[in-house]
C-alpha cells in the first residue's frame, strides 16, 4: 500500500527516511555523502514524486522505492 507523503506526521516521515537511509547497501554514487545530505536527497524524491512510501501488511514494514516516470505517485 502507497502512503501519500503529506498523510504522514513530519516526525513520521523523519524517522522513516532516516531509517532508509541507514540501512545497510543504500549507494548514492561515487562520493561520500553525509547523513543529512542523504536523507535530504530521499525527502526530494519523495517530494518530487520521483520515489514512493510503500508499507506492506504482510511483513508489517515501511520502504521507499523508486518509480518510474510517468507512475502515479499515490
């Protein structure tokens, strides 16, 4: 299931991107990028609609994955 961005409590929405982007295997390129900076990046795309918020019933846990142009965002 997608959760909209705005649906979700600024705090909420921290604690998730922060948790995606300490997760282990996450690649932003060739460069060293901070923490901040990471988690900047993910709350672009997120807003720009070039990622997504997924939660999924099942395994009860949260994921931000990428879409593809032209996706719906919600």
């Amino acid at each position: 299931m997608r959760i909209p961005v705005d649906a979700l409590s600024k705090d909420a929405l921290n604690a998730i991107i922060e948790s995606f982007v300490l997760r282990e295997g996450t690649d932003y390129g060739e460069r060293e990028t901070g923490f901040a900076a990471k988690c900047q990046q993910v709350r672009r795309a997120l807003e720009s609609g070039w990622a997504a918020i997924e939660f999924d019933a099942v395994t009860e846990s949260v994921n931000i994955v990428p879409l593809e142009p032209g996706q719906a965002k919600d």
